[in-house]
C-alpha cells in the first residue's frame, strides 16, 4: 500500500478558532477543484474526536484523488472523473463543540472559503445550528454522526445523514434486553436513564423513556445533568437508590470519565449498563477507564471486529493508522468516512459543483452494502434525509477493547452479565 498523506500541505490560519486546509498543495498544483467545509470539535473534551475523524477524511482524500485501487466509491482512479479529474480540498474547522462557532464558521466557509457542501458536526446541537445555516443559503450539509432524532424531523431540504439516530440506537437496547432476557432466563423490569442537557442528552433520553413505556420497563430514574459538570455525586446518588435493572447513560467523553469515577468512588455498580455511544466510544475513554469500565455496553454503527465479515475494514484500517501514529479506526471516525465519501460520490454523480445538482444526487443515492466499511444494507437517503439502510449493533468492553455482542447474528462474543463488581476490577 502506498503510504498516504504524503506531499499535501497542511496548514493552520489563525482565527477564532484554528481552520485547517487539508490538500493544499494538490490547491496549488491542479487548477481545478472541489472545496468541501469540515466542521468538528478540534480542541476541548472531544478533541480526539475530531482528530481522528479529520485523520478519516484525510484518508478518503487520499482514495478519492488518487489511484489507490479499492472497492469503494470513487476508489479506482484519480480525482472526480465526471468534472474532469478535479481534486476534492477540505477547509476544516474547529467549532469547539459550541453551537454559536459552528454557526458562524459554517457561513464563512461558505461566504469566504466557497465551500460547495458542508459536513459535520459531531455534536447534535452544532450540526443543529450549522445546518440551518446551510439550509438558508441553499447548501448541501451531510452529517455522518450526530443522532439526535430531531434532526431529520425539520422539514429541511438540504440535509442528509449516514448513520443512525437515537431512534435506531435506542430501539436496538430494548431488543436486546427482550432477547437476552429469553437467552437467559433473566426479567429487567425497569430502567434508570441518565443525560447530559444538550440536544443530543435531551433527545436520547425523550426515546429512551418512550421506547420504556413501549417495552413495559419500568423508568425507576429519569436524570439531566449540566453538560461539562465538575461532580455528578448528587446524580450517582439518586441512580443508586433507584437500583434499576439497566441503566442508560447518554453523555460525551468528559462526562462519561466522570460518572465512571463517581460510580466507582460511591459503589454504584449496576447489573447492566448500555450507553447512548458518545464518550463510551471514545478511544480517549477506553484507554482512561481501562478495566473500570470493563463490560460497559454501548450501542455502536460500527464495530473493527467485523473485519471478518467486512473485508474492507481491515484495508482502511490499515491506512487510518499510518496517519493516526498508530491508532485504529472507530465508531465515529468509520462514520465520518463513509459519510464523507457518501458526499463525494454524489458531487462526482452530479457532474457539477452547483449546489441544487448536488442536492439532486444526493436524493439519488444507492451506495451498495459492499462498497461500505459499516455494516448496513447500503445508503440510501428517505425524503427526510435519512438514510434508511443503517443497521445499528452493541458492543461490550471485553479486556480492554469492544467486541460485538448483538445482534445475536452479527456477535463475535457472549454478552458478559452482571457488570463485575468494583473490587472485581482492580
């Protein structure tokens, strides 16, 4: 494999927040190109995040303008070859994970930079803000990761997303606790959910408690909590006396690094706990928590032990390291790859960097399930925006690394149950 990345320059203008021009010196060299606006959180708690999603992209860059000869959209030849071979550049953006700089940046790159398409956000109340930029000034905005069902429920006509959302996420714990209650011969009558307050902590949490009342669980506790809390002991407090059978936990990195050391200092030690992803999947967390949150479950789109069953993982995989020191791919940055090339492959499909013929190839896409590193039936976008060929799966903290546990057709492990107590995990 060719080692990737090289002879692109990568270089960082100082503003309100840091913008990064990915492909400059393919800029420089080709007299034709196709800008794309990249906006993640490239600094603060979900830093890593956004690192290795932009390490993602750079990948599917690298794919998409050059011949590396690979069964994914646009990988074999160079350049976009419906608009001449044009090369795609990426102006990437650090929103910090605040939905007013997502607001604001998402004009510029479209006022300034003349970005033909957005993409992003992360964050579900950034993308919510971003989006609206983009849906008033006509824009096509692709999101690959953020889950708040409410995204897709605003009318717009210019938004699309790739993954799943809370919705899926949710309904795929549910069926798991029905199905593992039979495996096992187990009854989780009630359930404790807990939230952090933004779009994504409120909507998750909405679902979650709907999908209870649907299922016949009990909601023991229903919590919020301020985003970026600095103690969450009033919290863990109450989720304790509540002694649900499951707990729900939707929060990012920072949070969920928190509630794990608070659950652990006051003995808070449910039977079964299945996150709403965000921080869960966070390798940051992974490698912070290690054996603490030893058979934590949280629902992914994404899993790297598919590589058996999804060839394709392992060859991306392999490219994402060179870039990321090292690092493996995982859920969010999988995502952020198929969406981005989801995107690229419409832009190429339309033939034309105008807006309303990207938005046009958009509504048209059939992306097939083997020209995918997720494992979903395909992409393919509903009259919301939403792509109706995801399939969402749980994994479990099994030694230090997630391993797929349901659907029961996909697992490549038994479900570890109850949760190993606090002194078990020392």
């Amino acid at each position: 494999m060719r080692k990737h990345g090289r002879g692109r320059g990568f270089a960082v203008v100082a503003a309100l927040v840091g913008v990064v021009l990915l492909g400059a010196g393919y800029a420089r060299a080709q007299a034709k190109e196709v800008v794309i606006g990249f906006l993640y959180p490239m600094t603060g708690p979900s830093a890593q995040i956004g690192i290795d999603a932009l390490n993602m992209i750079k990948v599917a860059m690298d794919i998409v303008n050059n011949d590396v000869n690979i069964n994914l959209p646009l990988g074999k030849g160079a350049g976009l070859p419906n608009l001449g071979g044009a090369k795609v550049r990426v102006v990437a953006v650090d929103h910090q994970g605040k939905p007013d700089i997502g607001l604001a940046e998402a004009e510029r790159l479209i006022t300034q930079e003349k970005a033909v398409a957005l993409f992003g956000a992360y964050m579900s109340a950034v993308t919510n803000t971003a989006s609206q930029v983009a849906e008033r000034m006509g824009i096509p905005f692709v999101n690959a990761d953020s889950s708040s069902p409410a995204l897709t429920e605003r009318g717009f006509k210019w938004f699309f997303r790739t993954s799943p959302h809370d919705g899926h996420f949710s309904e795929v714990m549910f069926d798991f606790m029905r199905d593992f209650e039979k495996n096992r011969n187990l009854k989780f009558k009630s359930v404790a959910i807990l939230n952090e307050d933004t779009t994504f902590g409120t909507d998750s949490a909405k679902v979650q408690e709907a999908l209870a009342q649907k299922f016949g669980r009990t909601v023991a506790a229903k919590i919020a909590f301020r985003a970026g809390t600095t103690s969450l002991d009033a919290e863990v407090g109450r989720l304790k006396s509540a002694n649900a059978d499951v707990f729900l936990p939707s929060l990012y990195t920072s949070d969920a690094i928190l509630l794990t050391r608070t659950m652990r200092n006051l003995d808070y030690n449910p039977k079964l706990l299945i996150a709403q992803n965000a921080g869960y999947t966070d390798p940051k967390f992974v490698a912070e928590m290690g054996k603490q949150a030893e058979a934590a479950i949280t629902r992914a789109p994404f899993a790297l032990d598919l590589a058996a069953k999804k060839p394709l993982i392992p060859v991306v995989n392999e490219m994402f390291k060179k870039l990321s020191g090292g690092r493996d791919m995982a859920d969010v940055s999988a995502r952020a790859f198929t969406g981005f090339l989801t995107l690229v492959d419409a832009i190429n499909r339309a033939g034309s960097t105008e807006p309303a013929a990207i938005q046009k190839a958009l509504r048209e896409t059939n992306l097939p399930a083997d020209q995918l590193v997720m494992p979903w039936t395909g992409v393919k976008f509903d009259e919301k925006g939403q792509n109706i060929g995801v399939r969402a799966i749980l994994q479990q903290l099994q030694g230090g690394a997630y391993h797929t546990v349901y659907p029961f057709d996909l697992a490549l492990k038994e479900p570890i149950y109850p949760v190993p107590t606090w002194s078990e995990r020392k």
